[in-house]
C-alpha cells in the first residue's frame, strides 16, 4: 500500500483485551519461527508488546484501539507478510532535527531483529507505554516516544522541542506516527553527541547516526513510510 500520510493534533487510542485469532490458531508455527530467529539474534526476547486495530482518521483526530500480545507472535506476523490485514503496529518516532535542518536518523544494530534498517528513534509500545484515565486504559504515544528517544539517543525531552502535532504514515501493516523533535544544536554536533552516549552503552541498539538534509540523503535501507515523510518534508 503507497504510504498516505495524515497530520494530526490529537489520539485516542484505548487498550483493550483482545484475542488475536492469529496468535491462537498458528501457535506452533509462531513458536517453532521464533526458536529459529532466536538462533540467529540471542538476544530476541518474547516479551509482550501492543498492536493496533480499527484505525480510524477524522478530521485533524486519529483513533484506534490497541491489544496486548507477544512479541514472537508479533515478528511472526511481520516475517510472513502481515497475513492478518486487520491488525497493524502502530507506534511513535521522535523526527530529531538539528537547528540547521538535518534529520538525525540511526542505524539499528546486527543483533536486532531489524538490523541495517535506518530511521528515527521508535518501538513497538508495550505495557510500559499504557496509562488509565477516567475511561481506561490508554496508550501514551508520547511517552512512548520520549522513552525511545532516551534509550537509543540519550537525548531527554529537556533537550527538543516537540511540534504539537503527529504525521501519521500509514501503509496498512503499520503506522508511524512521527513528531518532529527541535534540538537546538547543528546536525554534526547533534550527530557527534548521540554518537557519545552510545560509546558508553554496553550494547547499544543503533550501530551508527545518519544526517538526513534532503532527498539525495534517502537510503534504500530506510522503511517506506520514513521516506514518504521525509520526502513531504522537503517538498518531493
């Protein structure tokens, strides 16, 4: 599906229970895969993430309702083509930009389950992610961005200054939801910074920092709904 992209100033997205019918009926052929990838990556570990369903895009509002599962059934599902089309992975980016219009996106390491693949800091949510309101459970995208961000970057929300709103890029299996982040530094010394903090993490998951100034800089490497929103950005 050609990624279209819907600008957005506020979410509802609610967490409820909900039984994958894919997780269940494919149990042993999710379990025997996730045997195999853990073979290859050590580190995969089957903890529980949130998956979206029923997206739905009015006006200037984006909805959906979001349900725990676990992670093997979840790579599964990416790895055999997203062969259950009313689910998706919906989650959040942090668009770093320095103060001189370059984009810093990293490089995830050899030991993910995304290796070589270049774009902002991001995560599938998971329960960390869920806060209650008077209405229930709730997925805190921006907290979850926030999270990502210090993980992989070790930039703080002290030190960006987010849009108000969300470019949500959706492609049917996924939706990104992207907000752009203001570091208030040039593209070499915010590249040169996040480069430090990751010297000093004993397995950090981002291999190495790209500067996105312009189409010429898009790789092959980057996920298509990376490189619809940056190509907007910049007027492609």
């Amino acid at each position: 599906m050609t990624p279209i992209i819907h600008r957005v100033a506020t979410l509802d997205l609610r967490v409820e229970p909900w039984p994958w019918p894919f997780a269940t009926t494919r149990r042993a052929e999710i379990d025997v895969h996730f045997e195999a990838k853990k073979q290859k990556l050590p580190g995969l570990w089957n903890g529980r993430v949130l998956l979206g369903r029923n997206p739905r895009f009015a006006d200037s509002h984006f909805a959906a309702e979001y349900f725990e599962t676990d992670f093997a059934s979840f790579l599964a599902w990416r790895d055999w083509g997203f062969p259950d089309p009313d689910v998706f992975n919906g989650f959040g980016m942090g668009a770093l930009l320095s103060n001189d219009g370059a984009f810093a996106l990293g490089e995830m390491g050899g030991h993910t389950a995304n290796a070589g693949r270049i774009y902002f800091p991001a995560g599938t949510p998971d329960l960390d992610d869920v806060r209650t309101d008077a209405r229930g459970k709730i997925l805190d995208i921006e907290g979850s961005v926030a999270r990502e961000v210090d993980e992989e970057t070790g930039l703080a929300p002290s030190d960006y200054r987010a849009d108000p709103h969300w470019d949500c890029i959706f492609t049917g299996p996924s939706a990104a939801l992207m907000r752009i982040l203001h570091v208030d530094l040039p593209g070499e010394a915010l590249r040169a910074r996040i480069e430090a903090n990751l010297a000093q993490q004993q397995e950090p998951e981002l291999a190495a920092i790209h500067l996105v100034r312009g189409k010429g800089d898009i790789s092959a490497a980057m996920p298509n709904f990376v490189t619809a929103f940056i190509e907007q950005y910049f007027g492609v």
